[in-house]
C-alpha cells in the first residue's frame, strides 16, 4: 500500500517555478529522506503533501485520499487524522502541558483523548517524566520528542519531518535520528524526511535527490553519512 504518492505535481511562486512534475511514490513502511540545496522546494513540498499549500498542477494523495483537491477545512481535518507534521520549530503550544500537546490533534477533531494511550506513547518515546510539564520547561530535544509523539498520536499513514533536527545540538540530533529510524523499524511508520545533512539522511532507508523541481535520483542510504555525501555531490556537481 501506498502511503503517499505524488505525480507531476508543480508549484510556483511569483515566476518562479520551485517543482515542477514533480512524482514521488513512499510505501507503508518507507523512510525516504529528501535532500536539495537551499531554495529547491524540498520545504515547499512537504507543506503541499500536508495539504497547507495548494499545488499548480498534478496530484498528491496520502494513504489513496486526493489531498491536493481538498479545500483548506477539509484538508485539516485530514490532517489532523492521517498526516503527522514534524516542523523544525517543534510548534507546541506554550501555554499546554506535554500531554495535551500530544493530545492535540484529536482534541481540535472533537475526539475523546485515551489518557493510556498518551502515557503509552510518552514512554515509548522517553517523554513519560515530562507529561505534566510545558513546553517551555524542555529542552530542545525534549521538544522534539513531544512534536514527534503528536505527529504520532493519531496513527497517521504518514509522518512528515520538516528539518526535525535543525534546531538541535549534535547530541540531541542524533537522538532524534535513532528515535526516527527505531519508530520506522518497530512501527513500520512512512517517514518523509527533510534535511539538508548527511547525517541526518544516513538515518533513512533511502535518500532522494531534489533537482530542477523533480526527483533526480534516489539510492539507498546503507546507513552511511559519507555515502550519502558523496551521492550529494554527485548528483549536484
């Protein structure tokens, strides 16, 4: 089954064409990390398959749903119940406690919250300590782990990490990563990463090549950050 699949998908701002026929396909189970240079729309596409932007041209659904037809209400509603978006700036909301930032996408969708399955959550992802605190006692990577565990809660078909470790230090980072990669092994989790470091790719199964708004290559990472390096500066020489 797919999780996600994009075909020909375009998007510009202004004049300037970011993707265009773009495609994409990520299975049950896939963790594919999706690397470009500053500007070449890897951010942009994340946001049109989360449905927060709306495409020029051709289609992205998500677990066989047309996302990219749907109007903004619709959308989120979609959202809320089969994306997990993971943004560089984590997002929680400051004035609510751990657990009810985890809790969050099915109390905007009028659902009744299993205060278990939280726990249970919380402490498959190392957080159990923290469900009382807000977000503003955490540190960076404690932060992480809480949007990680939202994105999670709904049991998405697919989760979306935009820069996940763009604001961590190495330590942290790296956490974050191994976090990711065991979610994606033991959960069978789609994960679209996007990221601008090998290191981080290298925690992915696969790395995809963001060129001249399309795919231009993708080959299996091995796990191994200077292999993605060199795969980089092949494709981008």
């Amino acid at each position: 089954m797919l999780s996600l699949l994009s075909t020909n998908v375009s998007r510009k701002y202004g004049e300037q064409q970011v993707l265009k026929n773009f495609s994409l396909s990520l299975s049950e189970g896939e963790f594919v990390a999706l690397m470009g240079p500053s500007g070449s729309g890897k951010s942009t596409f994340l946001h049109l398959a989360a449905g927060l932007l709306a495409v020029d041209a051709g289609t992205i659904e998500i677990g066989g749903k047309l996302i990219s037809s749907m109007k903004d209400s619709e959308a989120a509603r979609f959202r809320r119940r089969h994306v997990g978006v993971v943004f560089q700036a984590f997002n929680l909301l400051s004035d609510k406690t751990v657990a009810e930032n985890i809790a969050l996408p099915v109390r905007l969708d009028g659902g009744k919250v299993d205060s278990a399955a939280v726990r249970a959550l919380a402490a498959k992802l190392g957080i159990e300590g923290l469900l009382d605190k807000k977000s503003t006692e955490l540190s960076g990577g404690e932060q992480q782990r809480v949007a990680i565990a939202r994105a999670l809660f709904a049991k998405p078909n697919v989760v979306l990490a935009d820069e996940p470790t763009g604001n961590l230090d190495a330590k942290a980072a790296k956490a974050i990563c191994q976090l990711l990669s065991e979610l994606n092994a033991s959960e069978k989790i789609a994960i679209l990463l996007v990221t601008h470091d090998p290191q981080v790719a290298a925690c992915a199964t696969k790395v995809a090549f963001l060129k001249d708004g399309s795919i231009a290559a993708m080959h299996p990472t091995e796990g191994d950050a200077e292999r993605v390096s060199r795969l980089y500066l092949d494709t981008y020489k």
